[in-house]
C-alpha cells in the first residue's frame, strides 16, 4: 500500500513539472519575422475564397484621413446698439426646444466696456462654511478678468448681460441644447443683490430675444428684504401687467412664475397668497 502511494505521488510529481515546462516554453516562443506580433485582426481574418490562378488583386495603401478643420472660436461680433435685433433671424430655428427643460439664467452681469466697470463678476469670495477649511483660502473680492466670480470660466470671457450680441448667443446656447424654458432671476425695479444693480429694464430686451428663438421666460423673484405676501401678489401683478404688455408677447408665451426661496415669507402669509382663499 506505502509503495502504491509512492508510486502516486512521484507520478503526480511528474505530470505537474512537465505542464509547468510546458507553460515555460511557451512563454518564451516569439512569433517569427514577418508575421504579425498583435493579436488576430483584420490581416487574419479568414481570406476570400478565390478560384486557383486568380489571385486576389493588391490593395493599392490607403491615405491618412486628414484632420478635421477646429471650430472656429464662438464669439459675440460688436455692435452699436442696445435691444433685440428683429432684422437678423434667430439662426437654427428647426431646432426644437422642450418645455420641460428648464435652466436658471442670470442677468446681473456688467463689464467696463459697457458698464464702465465690472459688475457681479468682482463679488465677494464666498467663504467656506466649515471655518478650518476656509482659513486656508483666500478672502476679499474676485478681481476680473482672470480671477472671476464664477466657478467656470465663461466662453465669451466677463461679459455685459446687456449686449444684445451675448444675449442672442446665449438664446443660440440653449436652443442647440434643446432648452425651451429660461427661468430669469430677477428683482423688482430699483432692488439688486449685495453685489449687483438694479436689471429689470434689461427684462424687455430678453423676453423679446427669447421669442425669437420660441424659447418661453419665467421669473425667479428673488428673496430681498421685507418680501411677504402682499409685496409678492404686487411682483406678480407687475410681471403681467406691465413686463409682458411691453413686450406684446403676453399671449404667445405661457408664462412661469416662481417666488422660490420663501425662508424670508412665512407659511401663513404664502396661505394668503396661494390659497383659494386667501385674500390675494
């Protein structure tokens, strides 16, 4: 019985050391010159069968592709005037747009080449909320044109929110991608941000360009100081009454209202604003 197991085992032994060799030598086997080193592609793929004394005919070498030309660089050519330019028709408009896409837009920037100085792009950097990480940053203001206010780098650079040529490309932008609802953040006349200024005379020119390019407007009212139902119910009267009378365009676009951010309004003034029976 010991001898049996013996015999087993050196058996064993040797069918394992000559598998091992086996797999030794292959690895050390190079293909030989003239033949491919790569793995099988389109040089082996299995050859056409041809009749014997026809051989198939040489492949004459095909030529690189040439590169493609770069895109020319987008840029918002100069202009004289300020407002919507009706003579020009809004490029692409075989383009559809989706009401259910939506992006939020603001207009409160200004640039020293129309403005005399930069407006929202030098805001104040915004600190960190967790103190030990925002000591390692710098503080102060933003200091344009290189440093921005802005977490991405604009293509068109610090732009004027009101030069019409940015604001017809913008339109451009959203249609390519398929957007058909620009949701303006917008204050009531004579308020702005801590940062900004007063832009609501700037609302005709974008609801006129925006019709241009079917793309329908709805306001973001902003949250500012002492805002509660009845300042709210007059935003809203104003928007319809008067912003979309201007424009003419009050019937072709169902407007959007949305007083979102309502940490300044309490749930019993919203109740008298939204409620059926509320007295708004």
């Amino acid at each position: 019985m010991a001898r049996r197991r013996r015999r087993a085992c050196i058996a064993l032994f040797l069918v394992l050391l000559f598998a091992f060799g086996t797999l030794m030598g292959l690895r050390t086997l190079k293909a030989p010159d003239g033949l491919p080193a790569l793995g099988p592609g389109p040089e082996l793929a299995p050859f056409e069968r041809r009749p014997e004394g026809n051989p198939a005919p040489a492949r004459a070498p095909a030529a690189p592709a040439a590169p493609p030309p770069p895109p020319p660089p987008r840029t918002a050519a100069p202009r004289a005037s300020l407002g919507p330019a009706e003579a020009d028709p809004a490029p692409r408009q075989s383009l559809r747009v989706y009401s259910d896409l939506h992006a939020f837009y603001y207009s409160w920037y200004g640039s020293p080449r129309r403005e005399g100085h930069y407006i929202h792009w030098d805001h104040v950097m915004v600190p960190h909320w967790d103190p030990k990480i925002s000591a390692s940053y710098p503080r102060g203001r933003h200091s344009p044109p290189d440093d921005l206010g802005s977490s991405f780098y604009p293509e068109l650079g610090p732009y004027s929110s009101r030069d019409p040529d940015v604001l017809r490309e913008h339109m451009t932008q959203l249609k390519e991608a398929a957007i058909g609802v620009l949701v303006l953040s917008w204050y009531p006349p004579g308020m702005a941000d801590d940062n900004g200024e007063p832009s609501d005379d700037l609302v005709p020119a974008i609801l006129d360009t925006a019709h241009q390019y079917n793309i329908q407007v709805a306001f973001h009212i902003q949250p500012y100081k002492g805002r509660d139902d009845i300042t709210v119910h007059d935003n809203i009267k104003y928007i319809i009454d008067t912003l979309t009378v201007i424009t003419e365009k009050k019937s072709s676009l169902p407007w959007l209202i949305f007083p979102l951010c309502w940490l300044l309004t309490t749930n019993s003034s919203l109740s008298l604003l939204l409620l059926r029976t509320g007295k708004r």
